[in-house]
C-alpha cells in the first residue's frame, strides 16, 4: 500500500483501562486512515505505528514523523510526581527522562543537565587511596560514537522544547563526551555562550603514570536563539571575583564529604559548582530542569538560592537520596549550615542581604 502522507501522526488517548490502554491513531495522509492500537503506555503505541511502518503496512514520509513530535502529541498520561517539597520549589519525577519529558508542556528559565559521560569502560582509579573501579553504572556504559551522538541529540532537542526562549541550558561532560553534545547544540540551533573548565583543586592521582593527571571537568553554556538575548549577572558575577570579570575557568574543590550526608551518588556534582552555574544565569524564583537528576545537586542549590526545580531520575536509588537531601534542608540548621559553607552564597548575601528570599507572588507552577 502506498500513501503519501500529507501531515503529521496524530495519536489520542481513548480510554484508560486497567493496564492496557487503547490508543486512536490518526493518520492524516490522503486516505485519511483511523488505527486502533491496544498498548499499556503512550511509548508503546508509538512503538507499534514504528512497526507498522517498518513491515511497510503504512507508508510515511519519514520526515513527517520524527520521533518528538509524534510522542509530543501524547500528552493524555497523568504524571505523578515522586516526591515534592510543602513549598513546592522542588519536584521529582521517577522514569526515563525520554518519555517524561515530551509529556507535559512547561518552560524553564534554566536547564542544567549532567548526563552519562560514557567513561564506564572497566578502568580503574583512585578514590581515598584505594584503587576503584571507574565504573559507576549501567546507564553510563558507552556506545558507539554513532550511538552517543544519536542520544545527546535526543535528550538536548526534548530539552530545546522546555526551555523558554531566552532560556540557557548548561551542560557537562568530559572528552568523552563533550564534543557531542558541542555538535549537538550546535546542529539544534542553540548559540554556545562559554565553555567553563571546572578545574578541580583536589583531583584524584593519576595511578598509571602515563598520562597528566585529568583534573577538569567542561561545562557548556548556551543559549536557545541566536537572536533572543539570555541572562547573564555580569555584576554579581564580578563581586564575587574581588572585583574582577569572571573567567571561565572556575577553580573549585570535588566534591567533600558533607556533601554526602545521605548516601552515594558516583558521579555527584559539587554544591558550590552548582550554586555559580545557577547565580550567573538566572534570578529569584526561576524555574530550573534537571533531565538527568542523579542526587538533585541542582536542586539542593536551586533552593538555597531562592530557585524552583523539577528534576527527573530513573533510579530509585539516586531519586531516594535526591528525596533525603531535600527532607534534610528543611531543617533550617541543616540549611544555613550548608549555605555559609558555599562562599558564593556568603558573599552574594554581603552585597545584598536577604537577596535570596522568594517572592510568592511571583508564582507559576507545574503543570501536575
Ligand atoms: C551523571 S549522573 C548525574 C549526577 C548529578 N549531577 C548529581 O549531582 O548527583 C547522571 C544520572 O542520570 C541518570 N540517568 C541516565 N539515563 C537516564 C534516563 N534516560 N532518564 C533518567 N535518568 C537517567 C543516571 O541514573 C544518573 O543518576
């Protein structure tokens, strides 16, 4: 059967049923064709018209169906969220960011995004003098460079989507990645602002004595629009460096032991990198995303600066302690303790004090 397609797949929910849901697929080409697809899940029924239309049952233009926007009509799945804070300035949600993410429609001023760096490749290091394996799960496993390149395409362009439009999204990686998602960004239209290097104070030994010791971490700063301008506090950024324009190489210590008060992430992030990344690019009460959660390192510091925060995770590990360090800063002990140990925060309060303090009314919420 051969049809040209005039527009889009079209998918709606019909009815929820226990499990298995039934799944109204419009196809708007010439004939105007109606299928029915039984699935538990939005993905599933996307999978099946995928199917139908490798075994040449339908014929589209391939163009016409890109994977987002046929899953960005799937909307009609409730989502609940994992864990939410009684202030509601930080939100958790459990799954694969890449069915969550096309399945609500909200605009962050912020993205940052940590995602597999892809350097769980059986070596070793060393942590507290003890040789380690680099390894640090499943989902940080690499691929092929073709397939690493496909990924950081998928997540940036689901992203691209969330952001506003004078949004600015960070993203970190190492050599074993950052080049891809540099092309990425590039390829989706974004406009690369900086490349920080985090160069860490404290890096692990080099124990192979065959290499300088990797001691730095990048972090790409870009922005949605080449011409929509993005947010950029130059002034507090230049107090903060005695009065100097700040660089981009920002020199912080990994990650201390506090830091870790309610359990193990591998590859956790440091407050204090965090706590910049957000202060440079945003203001009071704006909403941040992380796709890639891990122990919600963002969000700790987007709430000890006054910003809201919806991150997502898939393993019930990590989301378990993003859960903890939330619970833990309510204790307000607990979260003075950590703001006056991150020197951006004692020193931004310096200059302006109470500069952190949310303003409820200007609130906009989630959509769930
Ligand atoms: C590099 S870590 C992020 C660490 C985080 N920045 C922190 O400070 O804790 C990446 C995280 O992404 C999660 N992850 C990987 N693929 C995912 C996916 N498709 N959906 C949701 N989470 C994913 C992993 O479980 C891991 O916790």
């Amino acid at each position: 059967m051969i049809f040209s397609i005039l527009s889009q797949i079209l998918i709606l929910l019909l009815q929820p049923n226990w499990l298995q849901m039934e799944y109204q697929v419009t196809i708007k080409e010439t004939l105007s064709r109606v299928l029915r697809i039984d699935s538990s899940s939005a993905k599933e029924a996307v999978d099946r018209v995928w199917e139908l239309y490798r075994n040449e049952e339908v014929v589209l233009d391939y163009s016409d169906l890109s994977f987002c926007d046929v899953f960005a009509d799937v909307t009609k799945e409730k989502i609940t969220p994992y864990y939410r804070s009684a202030s509601r300035d930080f939100t958790l949600l459990h799954g694969d960011t890449f069915e969550l993410l096309p399945q609500f429609d909200f605009h962050f001023d912020m993205i940052f995004a940590d995602p597999p760096y892809f350097l769980s490749n059986d070596g070793i290091s060393v942590q507290a003098g003890k040789i380690v394996s680099v390894n640090k799960g499943e989902w940080d496993r690499g691929g092929t460079p073709e397939e690493i390149n496909e990924f950081n395409k998928r997540w940036i362009s689901l992203c691209r989507d969330k952001l506003k439009e004078d949004g600015t999204i960070w993203i970190s990686g190492t050599y074993h990645n950052i080049f891809s998602v540099a092309n990425s960004l590039t390829e989706l239209g974004f406009k690369i602002l900086n490349v920080v290097t985090w160069a860490k104070t404290n890096p692990p030994p080099n124990i192979s004595c065959r290499y300088f010791t990797y001691s730095t971490e990048f972090i790409i700063w870009a922005r949605k629009s080449a011409k929509r301008p993005h947010h950029f506090n130059y002034e507090l950024m230049k107090r903060l460096n005695d009065d100097k324009q700040m660089t981009d190489v920002w020199r912080l210590p990994a990650i201390a032991p506090w830091e870790k008060s309610c359990g193990k992430h591998p590859t956790q992030k440091p407050l204090a990198l965090l706590t910049r990344i957000i202060l440079a690019s945003t203001n009071k009460n704006a909403w941040i995303l992380d796709p890639f959660a891990g122990s919600s390192t963002t969000g700790i510091a987007a709430n000890l600066i006054g910003r809201r925060f919806l991150g997502i995770e898939r393993e019930q590990e990590f989301i378990e302690i993003s859960r903890k360090r939330r619970e833990e800063i309510n204790n307000f002990k607990v979260y003075g303790n950590y703001r006056s140990k991150i020197k951006d925060i004692a020193r931004s309060e310096i200059y302006e004090p109470n500069c952190f303090v949310c303003e409820e009314e200007a609130f906009v919420d989630l959509p769930f």
